[in-house]
C-alpha cells in the first residue's frame, strides 16, 4: 500500500490489530504443535495422515489456511479495504511456508531431533521449557503479526 493508515476501524488501534493477528497465527501454531513428535510418536502420526511426516498434514493445513483467512477478514475490516488471502499470507511473509518449515524441521529424522532438544533441555532446567526453545524454526507470531503491520504502513 503506498498510502499511510493512520486511522483503523471499528475501534481497532495498531496495537490491538497486531495483538489479533498475533493470536490468529499462534492458533494455528496450536494445532501444529498438537502434531509434532513431542506429542506423537512417528507411527501415530502415520495413521492419521497419508503425507510424509515432514509435510502438514490436512488438519495443519487447514488450520494454517483458517488463520490466514481470518488475517484477512481482521484487516480489511480494519482498514476498510480489501485484502484476499494470498495477499494477506504474503504481508504475513509466506505464513504457509513458514509453518512448513516448521512442520518439516520438527519432524527431520521422525522427531529424534526435536525429542533429544527435549530431553536436553529438561536435564538442564528444574522449570521445564518453553516450545520456543525447544522446538526448531519456531515462528514467532508477534514478529510476524508486526511486519504486516508494517508492509501495510499503519501508524
């Protein structure tokens, strides 16, 4: 967009418009999370999915394509103007191959990877650990949430 926003709709401020994306995204994080080796085992995973373990499943997807989708909706009624999905998975810096990356990293040598970051981890930690240290290619939705902020030229 070449003009700069400076005023959003229906009461949404900048912030509150980059706090929403933010938690549309780690929605669909959620789902992702619920299928990756520290909550699955190579063989379940397999028996609800015909694709490689490295690529997401249909749930993931449709879990990725939703948040993408409601991305959308949230700004234009913000701004008050159009933006379809492939436009907002863009803005977003490819939302879609960022989450396949992620699925595909997690799941790299069926999760022994993933499982020995684990494991590491709580040999080190009384407190247990965050997904974000642990899992590998993790999005952080906030950083994501802000660069379409950005692109879209809201102040």
């Amino acid at each position: 967009m070449e003009n700069t926003i400076t005023r959003l709709q229906n009461g949404m401020t900048k912030e509150s418009l980059t706090f929403s994306i933010s938690s549309i995204l780690a929605g669909a994080l959620d789902v992702i999370e619920m299928g990756l080796p520290d909550s699955l085992t190579a063989e379940e995973r397999r028996s609800y999915s015909r694709n490689p373990l490295t690529e997401m499943t249909d749930q993931e997807n449709g879990a990725v394509g939703g948040a993408i989708s409601a991305v959308a909706i949230i700004v234009a009624q913000s701004i008050n103007d159009g933006i379809g999905n492939s436009d907002a998975d863009s803005l977003l810096g490819d939302f879609s191959s960022i989450c396949d990356k992620f699925v595909a990293s997690n799941w790299s040598n069926e999760g022994d990877t993933l499982r020995y970051r684990i494991k590491r981890k709580l040999a080190t930690s009384s407190k247990g650990y965050n997904v974000s240290e642990v899992y590998l290619d993790y999005p952080n939705t906030d950083e994501i949430a802000a660069r379409l902020i950005t692109a879209l030229n809201i102040e």
